[in-house]
C-alpha cells in the first residue's frame, strides 16, 4: 500500500504543478454531406481566440469607460441592461430539449382559438412569447388602449 504524505501548514509544501491554460487557437469546423447523405466535419481553419478576447479590452477597462462618461458620452451607462435568474434553464441539450417538449405540450393544450392567433404555430407562439402581443392573444392582458391626455390644473396662482 502507497503511504499518503499529509501536508502541514509549516512544514514541506506539496509540488506546485501548473494548469494548462488551453489553446490560443480553436479549430473551426464546416459540415459537409457524403453521396449516401450522412453528415462528416471537416476543418476549415483555426481562429485566434485570444486576439479576439484582447479586441474587446477597451471597451471592458473601468478607468476608459469613466474617461468616456466624463467627457460626455453616456452610451457608456446604457439603460438597456437586463437581469435575469438562470438558474432553472437548461444546462445541457437534453435538459433543454425537455423543456422544449414541455413547453409543446402545453401549446398543444392551448384551446383552438388561441392556437390559430399564432398561426397554429408553435415556433410563433414560443418567439413572441411574453410580449405584449402574445399577452393580448393569450387573453392575459387586454389590448393596449391610448392614453388619455392629461389636461394641465392650474392653482389661483398659476402654478401647474
């Protein structure tokens, strides 16, 4: 039996080994058909992976991006973000393509009126789903009505 070395915070300190960092280059890949009509890959050429991470380094660095807000552009701060919670999507293909089952299944159950809002498609259904469009058909939410215009109060003295 092979005697384990135990390590203690003084003494000796294990080996240090180094992780490999992976490749600078990834192999890029076509897919091509054989006579009989079966899929094979052939490689097409290897793309730079680090010269494309480094072409995105100005618009990642803190102190450049402060630069550009105080000289006056706001596009830096862009109020279009948007968060979410992913920690229920899918992680493999399997998983997602039970959700995708799932989500079919509940198309399928969709009364026929609603179903042809959407073309009797479900692609339909799944792309604009949450939109207000999709609301609108699902019967979920009303259709949008304008908004009144609100008329301006003025006080005795004026004020609005």
């Amino acid at each position: 039996m092979a005697k384990v070395k135990i390590h203690r915070p003084y003494g000796d300190k294990p080996p240090r080994r180094c992780s490999c960092a992976g490749n600078r280059t990834e192999p890029h890949y076509v897919e091509r058909y054989t006579e009989t009509g079966h899929p094979y890959l052939v490689k097409d050429g290897e793309t730079d992976t680090y010269a494309i991470i480094q072409s995105h380094k100005e618009e990642c660095d803190i102190n450049l991006m402060l630069q550009r807000y105080a000289a006056g552009d706001t596009s830096v701060m862009r109020n279009d973000a948007r968060y979410i919670d992913t920690a229920d999507l899918p992680t493999t293909i399997h998983e997602y393509f039970n959700l995708m089952t799932a989500q079919r299944e509940k198309f399928d159950a969709l009364p026929v009126t609603i179903k042809q809002k959407f073309d009797n498609s479900f692609e339909v259904w799944a792309s604009t789903s949450g939109t207000g469009e999709w609301l609108e058909k699902m019967g979920i939410q009303g259709p949008a009505k304008p908004e009144a215009k609100k008329e301006e109060v003025s006080s005795e003295n004026g004020e609005t």
